[in-house]
C-alpha cells in the first residue's frame, strides 16, 4: 500500500479549500475558508487578491495539520481554480495594482460589444473556440492595462498577468515562477488552441504585450517546489489546471461522448470530444479538457453562470432559506411550483444563449404563490439551464450520453438531482468523492509526479455512490421545458446596450 498523499489546492469563487487524499482517493482531511465578495457596481464583481492568497495558504496550513499526516509523506500539491478570474501584480513586489477582476463581472461588455462591432467574433471563435463575452479573460485584462501608465510598465516587462493558478504559483512556488496550464489559458480569448500558445493576431487585436502573459505549461507538470516556510519542507507542486478541467479529469471522463455537471456557484458542464477540437453549432465553446505530455485533449463546455449562487441568493438577499440544505426540504414541500419560473439571469444568460443583457426574471407569481414556490423554482432553473447546456451538446456531437456525471457541492441536494434527471431523461451519477474538482487536481499532481503509470491508473479510485434514474414522463418533460423557455424569453435583453 502507497502510504504517500496528495494535496489539492481548489481555489474557488467564493471559497479557498485544501483536501488531502491518499493514494487510492479517500479524503483525509479538508478545509474550506470563505472570502468576501465585492460589487462595486451593479454588474460588477471582485476580488481582494489577499484575500485569495491568504484563504488559500490558512485552508492549506489547517488540511494538512488536520490530516495528521508527516509531511514527508506529501508526494505533490496540484493546484485547481476558479477560471477567467484575472489579476495584474508587480514583478517586483508581488502587490496587485487593482482588485481581481472575478470571472462573473460584466464590466468590460462595452470592450466585447466594440470587438463584435470590428468583426473579430469570428476569427476570436476560431482561434480560440470561444465566443466573445465579458466572461473570459482577455477584455478584463484589456480593461486593466488601460489604466492610467499601466500599459506602458506592462511593455516594460514590470507585471505579472494571470488566472488564479498563476498567482497562486508565483506565491507560493520557489522562484516565483510565471506560469498557466493549457486549461486556464485556452480561457483568456488570446490562445490559440490549434497553435497551443499564445496568439499574436489576438494580442494585437486586444492591444496586449506579450511581455506581461505567463508561460503555458502541461495540465501535469512539476512547475517547482512549495516555498518551504510554508509546510515546513519544499513539495513539488505538480498541476495546474482550471476547475472544470479537474473535474472532467476526477470523473474519468476519458472517452469521447462523455459528460460531467459540476454544480459550484456556477454550473459547467463538459464533454471529452478527444483529440480534435469541434467548433459547436448551437453557443457552446470549445475549450482544452487537458494537456498531458504535450498532447491536447478537447471538450466541449457550457456555463451556468447561477448555479450554487442562486441558493446563495436565496438565503441572503431574500432570505427565504437560512441553510442551503433546507432549500430541499421547502422544495419537496409542495408537488410543483403552481406555474411559477425563475430564470437566474442576475449576470447575463451563458452558453447557449450568451447574452450579457439578461437580467434575473420571476414570472408566473399569483396571490398563492409562496415562499417554497420560489425556492423550488430556484432549484428547477438550474436544472433547466443544465438541461439547455446539455441539448446543444448532443445537437453538436450526435449522439446521446448513457448518462451524466455529476459533483459539486450543490449536488448534494437529492431533490435537484432527481429532477435533473427527471428533465434531461436520463441517469444522473453521482460519486462517492463530490469534490471531483479537488479529486482530479490531486490526481493530475500525482500524474504529474509520476506516482501513477497513466490516467487509467490515477483514476482507478474513482468510485460511483447514487444514481438517479428519471421518473418523469416525456409529455410532462415537454410541458415543464416549454414553460421555462417562454420565461427566458422573458429575462433576454432586459438591459438596454
């Protein structure tokens, strides 16, 4: 029996977490520290970048000292994200020269609208895979260099950009290396995921010196040495990879044609298409699984912008819930929701719609609408917007998943599961490990030291808890589905450009 753990650093959008995992994949131990979230305008969300970094190093420290285990025994860390998140700091300092500007913050649509309106969509779409949208990183670095001398000390070689997964290297990492894995670069609207690198035509076009984007490197790879004050001894930190790559990656989706929903704030849904990249035809992106040993994996990918968060919102802007867990209980507490629909459009629509000018929409309220009405209509949208997701994906590929894996910590809740199921109409797995994310970001460190042969290997641990076989019949999914896409309807283009 390998004695040795693995670490996994899961840096999320609300929470920084820490889990250690021994060798055939049992959680050890595990700690989550929560951040502030900050808007300073409507539409508009950040980050503190201390914050980040000082979760992150206390859920690492409390982990590992939990676990109990002798550090020697740590055989690497791997590092996984929330992505498109994106920060600018000082070379020599490390100091951040403005708040992080988080994945969810629709600020830059304007430098979006002015990129669609030259006629760049297309070749952004190409190159990329993806679609131009305040979402990704590219424009919220545009929108940074164009404060006042930040520009021109970027050309001077002065700053470090990067995802979460670079920051947290440069601090932690001896060396401060300046560094991304494929997976958080091919979301940043500058890779090119045909040439793997960054691509000239895209700084250009988004005016971005090439002096300030870190160097890509595989999903799996040893990028250096923990910084030894930190645990008290140097451990190689041998993966980085953004959230839903890990999470692909955790659920052994090795196949092509298989499927994963991480239900986190967000919803994201990936599908492995192998090893050549299809461009969708129905608003999904095409974005990296992984990079091993310099060979591409593809998949295709929607986002739910509102997934976890709309039960986040549920109990503290309304206060309708006081845990997230009694969202389920109010919810099974009636047989529907009396006709009511919530669309959660508070940031815009995502994939398949894309359209940052949505808005959040209740509709179908009467005088006997209640409070446990609303919160299952909260849980219905999730699902829904999944379902949506996952629609296009089979319009894309052709053919019908035998199932769908799921994680994330809102996957916990049996009563969205069970529609999920229900409404998409097939199983819906669930894993024994629910932090797949983590799961697969330790897997990845260990592949990447090569405590495993293969991927095959590493994922051998990968184990199945529930599934959740559909119930609902086809006219029901039929009604329930055409209800909910006349209240999206409804929710698009509320924001006048």
């Amino acid at each position: 029996m390998d004695n040795r753990v693995l670490v996994a650093l899961d840096q999320g959008t609300t929470s920084s977490r820490a889990i250690v995992f021994s060798s055939d994949g049992q959680v050890m131990a595990s700690h989550a520290v929560e951040f502030k979230q900050h808007y300073p305008q409507p539409g508009w969300v950040e980050h503190a970048p201390e914050d980040i970094l000082d979760s992150q190093m206390t859920a690492l420290q409390t982990a590992v000292k939990v676990s109990g285990v002798d550090i020697g025994r740590i055989a690497a860390i791997g590092i996984t994200n929330q992505r498109e998140t994106t920060l600018l700091w000082e070379k020599d300092t490390g100091r951040c020269v403005h708040p992080a500007i988080v994945w969810q913050c629709r600020r830059t649509a304007p430098l979006v609208q002015r990129l669609k309106d030259r006629g760049y969509g297309e070749v952004i779409r190409e190159k990329t895979g993806l679609v131009p949208d305040a979402y990704f990183s590219g424009t919220k670095l545009q929108y940074l260099l164009d404060l006042p001398g930040i520009r021109d000390r970027a050309r001077r070689g002065e700053l470090c950009f990067g995802t979460v997964d670079s920051f947290l290297a440069w601090h932690l990492v001896e060396g401060r290396p300046h560094v991304t894995d494929a997976t958080n670069a091919g979301r940043t609207l500058l890779f090119n995921l045909h040439t793997q690198d960054w691509d000239p035509e895209l700084l250009e076009m988004m005016d971005i010196p090439r002096e300030v984007l870190p160097r890509v490197m595989d999903t799996a790879q040893v990028i250096g040495q923990l910084r030894t004050e930190i645990l008290g001894r140097p451990i190689p930190v041998a993966a980085l990879a953004g959230d839903q790559h890990a999470s692909l990656f955790g659920q052994a989706c090795f196949a092509p044609g298989m499927v994963k929903n991480t239900y986190g704030t967000g919803c994201f849904m990936l599908m492995n298409t192998g090893e050549e990249p299809i461009q969708s035809r129905n608003g999904l992106l095409t974005t990296m699984a992984w990079r091993l040993a310099g060979k591409p994996t593809y998949a295709l990918e929607g986002s739910v912008f509102m997934g976890g968060a709309t039960i986040q919102w549920l109990r503290d802007e309304l206060g309708l819930i006081q845990t997230a867990a009694q969202s389920e209980q109010l919810a099974q507490s009636v047989n529907d929701t009396a006709g009511v629909f919530l669309v959660p459009a508070f940031t815009g629509l995502g994939a398949p719609y894309w359209d940052m000018y949505s808005r959040g929409t209740l509709v179908g309220m009467t005088r006997g609408t209640g409070r446990a009405h609303i919160v299952r209509a909260a849980l219905e949208a999730i699902a829904y917007q999944s379902h949506d997701l996952y629609s296009a994906m089979v319009a894309d590929c052709g053919h019908t998943p035998s199932q769908m894996q799921v994680d994330g910590g809102a996957s916990v809740n049996g009563f969205m599961m069970q529609f999920q199921a229900d409404i998409l109409g097939i199983p819906v797995v669930r894993p024994v490990v629910l932090e797949t994310t983590a799961l697969g970001a330790a897997l990845l460190a260990g592949l990447g030291v090569g405590m495993y042969g293969s991927k095959e290997e590493a994922v051998r641990m990968v184990r199945p808890d529930l599934t959740f076989h559909p119930r609902m019949e086809a006219r029901h999914r039929e009604l329930a589905l055409y209800g909910w896409h006349r209240a999206v309807e409804r929710a698009k283009g509320w924001v006048e450009p």
